[in-house]
C-alpha cells in the first residue's frame, strides 16, 4: 500500500494529534512524495546517489554542493530532513548544524551526518553539534530510509506538541491559521479535507 501514489496509511495506535499531522501533510505533499529532504555535500556524487536512493522512496530531494547556500535556502525549501557531510577536512557540516540548531524553528529538524568510515572522533563530534543521527558509506538503502522515518515521525510529534496552545490544547494561532489556509487552497485537488481536534479541559465549564 505505501507503494500505492496518494495512500497514507495510518496506524490505530496513532494519536489523535499524530492522525492530525499526517494527514495534514498527505495534503500539502499530493502524490508519492511525503517527504522532502536536502543533501548538503561539496561532493556530487554522495549527492546524487543519496538523491538516486530517496528518490525510490518518493521523496523530494534538494542537493546542494555549496554548503553555505543552506542557511539561505532552507527557509524556502522547509526540508523534514537534512543530511550533511561529516568531514574533519573543513567542519562546514558541523557550523552549519550549530547553526541551524541555535534557530527555534529548526530545532527539533532531524539532521543525519553521512560519514565517510568509521572515525569515533567523527561520529562524537556529530552528536555534540546537535546531530539527531550518522550514516557511514557505503549507504545502505534500506537503513538510510528507516532512520529518516523513524526521525521525520519524532519531530513531527514533537513539533505539533510544541505549536499547541497550553491552555486549549488547540494548535497556536500562528501555527493553525497558515496550515489551514494552505489546506484550503489547494489547487491541484480537486477536494480538501481540514480536520481540528477539540479537547475541554476545563471541568466547570461547557465546551
């Protein structure tokens, strides 16, 4: 079924807030492609095979070869998942990872390091600067996207439990208001479907 364009299977062990989320973005993403990640390597050919990879998985891949162009494309782009190349030879994966880890809006963001061997020192180094996970070459496939999924569904949760409202329980207005807005603009569906979850957690007073 996950094969299947346009299927989102959901688990009913989900919760209510989790359902939220992914069907949320099952609209925003139409088609096969429910998620979108950036490659940030000077190295093209990690980029493209890496870009080759996700690609079976239907994900949207963003490669950039020029690591400093991150900071200003990550904004535009608003990737699930950003993987980075571990190098000791120029750092520039880990500043760019302190970088983005010191911004709210990418804090809970899951950043891999693709790492080239089994350096300790390298591996250490990628968990210090806010690293969420390493791979090492050769990439394997099916590891690769298990790991991406496995943090892409944590942030998530984290994420939609962050943007609610403390004391409703709704998602924040700054939050809510844009998502529903695209939702209901969609032009490529032919229908749209908006779901608000509603809780009361007030007891001495009707909801």
């Amino acid at each position: 079924l996950d094969a299947v364009p346009g299927t989102v299977i959901l688990s009913k062990t989900l919760s209510d807030e989790a359902m939220v989320v992914s069907l949320i973005d099952a609209l925003r993403r139409p088609g096969r492609a429910h998620l979108r990640a950036m490659v940030v390597d000077d190295d093209e050919v990690l980029g493209s095979t890496i870009s080759d990879i996700l690609g079976t998985y239907g994900v949207d891949v963003i490669s950039l070869t020029d690591p400093s162009s991150l900071t200003s494309q990550i904004n535009a782009v608003d990737p699930d998942v950003v993987l980075l190349g571990a190098h000791d030879k120029d750092g520039s994966g880990f500043d760019l990872c302190r970088i983005l880890r010191a911004n709210p809006r990418w804090r809970d963001l899951p950043l891999i390091f693709v790492t080239s061997g089994h350096d300790r020192t390298i591996r250490a180094r990628c968990y210090e600067v806010g690293g969420s996970d390493f791979l090492e070459q050769p990439i394997l496939p099916q590891e690769m996207w298990a790991r991406i999924q496995s943090h892409v569904a944590t942030a998530r949760v984290r994420t939609a439990a962050y943007r609610r409202d403390p004391v409703t329980g709704l998602g924040a207005r700054q939050t809510l208001i844009p998502v529903l807005r695209h939702v209901f603009e969609l032009r490529e569906d032919p229908a749209a479907i908006g779901l608000i979850g509603t809780s009361c957690r007030w007891r001495h007073r009707q909801c």
